[in-house]
C-alpha cells in the first residue's frame, strides 16, 4: 500500500491534556473520513454511500475534552475501510481472492452480517467492492493501520491505569436514527452499552444515566448495541479497566441526510462536556477492582 503514507498520515490522533485531570480516555474509533484513493476506486458505491458507515461528527463532539483535562483518540480513516472495533482478523472469506491464514476468524456473527475488520459492506447492507480483494491487502491493512492503534490505545491505557490505579475508556460512537427493522422501536437518544454490566463498575453507566436524563436526554442500554470489540477486549473491571460505549443518536446533532451538523451540535457538545465533568466526580474507589456482575 504505498500511498497510504502520504493519505492516512497520521492515520490516528492522540491529544493528551498538559495535565490529566481523571483517568477518563475519550475514543472515537469511527469517525474517520479520510478515503484513500485506491479505496475509492476499488468501490462500487460512491463516497456518498460509504459515508453513512461513519460516526460522523463524533471525534469533534469530543475533541475540546483534552482542554478540559481528559485525553482523547480519533481515528482518521473511515471504518469501511479498516474497522478497529473489530478482533484484528475478523475476515470474511468471500471477499478475498486466495486463502486466509489459519488464525483468521472467519465464523463470527459479525462476518456474516458483512461487517468485519475488513468489511464487506456498509451499514445500510450495501457491497463494497467490484471485485474480491487480495489477501496480502487486507493484511496490510492491518498491519498497518489496526495493529498501530491499537498498541497506541493500549499505552494510554497503561498509563492512566500506572497513574491512578484505575481507568476508564468512553468508546464514542454514534447510530442512525431509525433502524434497518420497521419492527424495531423508536430509537433513545443515546445507548449505552457494558456488555451486560461486564465491562464496567455499574457507577458509569449509572453515572451517564442520570446525566443525560437530567439534560434532557432519552437513554436506552444494552440495545441495539452492548459494546463491541473494544469495550469488551479492554475492560476487565476485576483489574480496575473500565470500558464503556455511548451511542448517540445521529438526530440530535446533525441532518443525517445532508450529513451537515444542526442546529444543536453546539448544545450536544457542551452536554457531553457536563456527562465528562460527571463521570470525573465518580469517586476512584468506586470502581474496584473488584468482580464484574455476574452474566
């Protein structure tokens, strides 16, 4: 991939405040929008269709975090592309021309929805790519890009947890209003996900319940999404390592079909300032170590 130096440079930002004021990591892994060429051109559907996979918006609700004392992890390149909350090989055999390695992961529920680490179609169901993929790209892809972001994530993870004992990744994601089921009910306006209350002390999810409530906001948890790859790989509240998602419903920010921010973008982003002001005053021994919530 020898254009993905000058493309994806950097292809994932770190920006730690000058003093951290909790151990509180604000991650979006799924706002990228940075399309390389090559992609673009391999692709059957248009930017436009590519876009609606993305979190939009959402690396900018929290980039002024970092000022307020928390550090914060964007992703540049689009999740269509490379999808970091993913195991790292998630693949689906249909897609690539030749055989996988023995170790990839070919059987998983998110494979078969199309929706791998290297994914085979966009969020609405649409197929990606003209024609099947190499093997050796999507492992590059991978190294490349999955692996180095992963291996960041984990050293400020270390840190904070070196620092104070403890630590909390907020995976910050956003969902489309409506559903692809005309069954499935009116979405909230954010979701929030611990796996079930295994990936975090129950005074986070708590904690942004209240929040959000009291500002107005509906919540939801669990459904339609508990937590992916990254939320569950990192958090292990019996060693003090708190993950938890935050979905937020793409209405209440932005026009999902024009894909412009709205008229309360600004609002939602002094909002989920206050929601990290909260989850900073939850006192440390609250959150163990101590035995996650039995399933």
């Amino acid at each position: 991939m020898p254009q993905l130096d000058g493309e994806l440079s950097p292809p994932f930002e770190i920006v730690e405040p000058a003093e951290w004021r909790a151990p509180i990591i604000f991650n979006s892994p799924h706002s990228g929008s940075v399309y390389p060429h090559d992609f673009l051109n391999a692709s059957r559907i248009d930017l436009t269709a590519l876009r609606r996979s993305e979190d939009s918006f959402m690396d900018e609700l929290i980039a002024d975090l970092s000022d307020r004392g928390f550090p914060t992890v964007r992703v540049n390149f689009p999740r269509s592309y490379v999808d970091v909350n993913r195991e790292p090989y998630e693949l689906d055999p249909r897609m690539f021309a030749g055989r996988l390695p023995s170790f990839a992961n070919t059987r998983s529920m998110r494979v078969a929805g199309g929706l791998g680490t290297i994914p085979r179609v966009v969020g609405d169901g649409q197929e990606i790519y003209r024609e099947r993929l190499s093997v050796d790209d999507a492992l590059a892809r991978i190294e490349a890009l999955y692996k180095p972001y992963h291996r960041a994530l984990r050293r400020l993870i270390n840190k904070a947890h070196q620092a104070f004992g403890t630590v909390i990744v907020v995976d910050c994601h956003s969902m489309p209003s409506i559903g692809i089921s005309r069954d499935e009910p009116r979405r909230p306006d954010v979701v929030i996900g611990d796996r079930y209350g295994t990936s975090c002390a129950a005074a986070l999810p708590d904690t942004v319940e209240v929040t959000m409530t009291e500002l107005g906001y509906s919540v939801g948890r669990n459904k339609p999404y508990a937590g992916g790859f990254i939320t569950e790989h990192y958090g292990n509240p019996a060693s003090g390592l708190h993950t938890i998602q935050l979905e937020l419903n793409r209405a209440i920010y932005m026009d999902e079909r024009r894909r412009e921010r709205s008229a309360r973008f600004a609002q939602v982003t002094a909002d989920f300032a206050a929601l990290a002001d909260a989850l900073a005053a939850v006192p440390l021994g609250d959150l163990g170590p101590f035995q996650a919530a039995a399933e």
